[in-house]
C-alpha cells in the first residue's frame, strides 16, 4: 500500500543538491504515483523545470517527509543571499512557500489574533527575503512570478497570492501614485482582505469564533459574500495591531470605480490607492486559480478580462501596471 501524499512546489527544491527527499509524480494512465527522484538521488534541473511548467501541481513528497521538507526550505533560504548560481525564480519560489506555510500554520491555530499578528510578521521577512535574494529587482521577474504561486484557489494560497500580488504592485506603480505607500502594509492588506469570511457576523461583546476553510474557496453570487467586508473591519477593530492600510482595504476591496460596489458604493476618486490595488489583486488571483465553481484561465484571458473590465470596476493605473508587469 502506497504512503499518502502531500503535493510540493517543484521550485522550491534546489537542483543537483542531494536534499533525501523521495519525490514522485502522479501517472495518470497507471492511476499511481511513480518515484522519480529516489531519496539517495538529487533532483535535476530538468527534472524541475518539466514539473515546473505543468499546469497542475506533479510533484509530491510522502507526507511523513513535511518536517524534512520544511527543514529543507529553512536551509535553502539561507543560501538565497549568497548563491549568484540560482535563478531570481528559484530563489522567490522558496521565498513564497516558506511564507505561505508560516502563514498556514498560524490560520491552523484558529486563533484571529495568531492569524493578524502572523501577516505583519510575514510580510516584514519576506520584503527582506525578497530585497536580499533578488537585489531590489523583484518586479523584473514580470510573469515568471506566476510559476511561483499556488494555483489551487484555498483560503491560505488565495490570502498569500493576493498579499504578494499587492505587494508587487505597490513597488512598481509609479511612485507618484503610491507615495507613502508601504509594500509590507500591502502585502498585509492582501493576506487580511479575506479576513471576514472567516467567521459569522459578530456582536459588540462577542469574542469571535474562527471558522476553518475547508478545501478550495467557492465561487458563489456577489450576494453571498456582500457581508464578509463589513465582518471583517468590525474583526480588525478589535486588534490593536491593526494599521489605517489594511484596516480599508479589508472593507473597501469590493468597492468598484462606477459606484456599484460595497458595502459604501464609493466612487473612483473615494477609493483609496492601497484599496484599489487590493481589489485589482484579488480579481487576478480569483481568475488565474482553481475554484469550486469555476476553472484557472490563461495569464493572457486574464489579461483580457480585468483590461475589459477596467472603466467600470478597477483603477485603471493599477489594471495598466499589472498588464505591464503579467504581458
């Protein structure tokens, strides 16, 4: 009987490096999974780069190997400095997934102050992972950063995907537009935008109850979700690490440029910067990732979508630096 498995980002392994990971890939035609990287045997960089470019994740490690995997991460994120042999893409690959699981573990504590605290933590190493592993030049990286997320549409990966979405553009926007602008309260924005779906409407004096996200988010009618803004900026109050920033974008990032967003029905011009920026994010993330309901679309059918979108829903700077930075 096979051991179970779990599913791991083919980038975030270094190649030619014996790392004793056993890595398998799932054959479809056999209906099982056929070793092709031994535990005595190194990953090859061609190996990687074929599991790099599916469209759906291959690449699996038995699940009583995660702690040496996580080690592994730790490991390879001490060398991102100092290895001029890695690529940019390698090197942010292993940046995101360690993040992503930090911030996996904090949601699995189902504790709202764990889950607040562990995004601004997060995003502050990683703004330092990513200045010291790429110099500065994240925003070269254009669309190759696609090939470094997750594209299973989970609460945890939709919450990092957007957080770095929003991070990346707020350093690439042009400055005059995101003057005062902080990349780290970004990335935050991103990872607590969400925050309301996470528990039901809550009292004054309610001491709020963290529900679990079970599985891939769900695409349902707008009506469905048009509490969750509001629940979540009640939820953030209550936290006094919570900063101005992250604070709207959580109630504002379903606001559109024409007026009929919510929960307010702002317009355009009432629409702050870091709000539109999170609401850009989340339309792209929502459309390049696996949900129940709905499939992943191409980077350039994305690209179509939110540019056709532009005049009624987002802030067309935003929609334009984002189709300079995905084209």
């Amino acid at each position: 009987m096979s051991k179970k498995k779990i599913a791991v980002h083919p980038l975030t392994l270094i190649p030619n490096h014996n790392v004793g990971l056993e890595i398998s890939s799932w054959d479809e035609r056999k209906k099982s999974y056929e070793v092709i990287v031994a535990a005595d045997e190194s990953l090859s960089t061609e190996t990687q780069n074929q599991l790099a470019m599916l469209s759906k994740p291959n690449c699996f490690i038995p699940a009583d190997s995660l702690g040496l995997y996580r080690e592994i991460l730790a490991k390879n994120l001490n060398y991102l400095a100092n290895d001029n042999s890695l690529s940019d893409l390698i090197k942010l690959s292993i940046i995101c997934e360690y993040t992503r699981l930090r911030l996996s573990d904090a949601l699995d504590s189902l504790s709202f102050e764990q889950w607040i605290t562990a995004a601004y933590s997060n995003a502050k190493d990683f703004d330092q992972y990513v200045e010291n592993a790429t110099k500065g030049k994240t925003e070269s990286l254009g669309r190759k950063v696609l090939f470094a997320l997750w594209k299973e549409g989970t609460y945890v990966n939709h919450s990092f995907n957007v957080g770095f979405y929003c991070y990346l553009l707020s350093k690439c926007m042009p400055k005059k537009l995101v003057e005062g602008l902080d990349p780290v309260e970004c990335m935050v924005s991103g990872i607590l935008h969400d925050v309301g779906k996470l528990t039901n409407d809550i009292g004054e004096e309610d001491t709020p109850t963290m529900i679990p996200p079970v599985g891939p988010l769900v695409i349902n009618p707008i009506k469905k979700y048009d509490a969750h803004p509001s629940i979540g900026f009640k939820l953030l109050l209550r936290y006094p690490i919570i900063t101005k920033l992250p604070l709207l974008a959580c109630y504002q990032h379903h606001e559109r440029h024409n007026g009929k967003g919510y929960p307010v029905g702002l317009y355009s011009e009432e629409i702050p910067i870091g709000s539109s920026i999170c609401a850009a994010a989340n339309r792209w993330d929502g459309l390049t990732t696996e949900r129940r309901g709905s499939k992943a679309i191409s980077r350039v059918g994305a690209l179509q979508t939110i540019q056709s979108e532009k005049s009624l829903y987002w802030n067309a700077e935003v929609v334009q630096c984002l189709a300079k930075l995905m084209s």
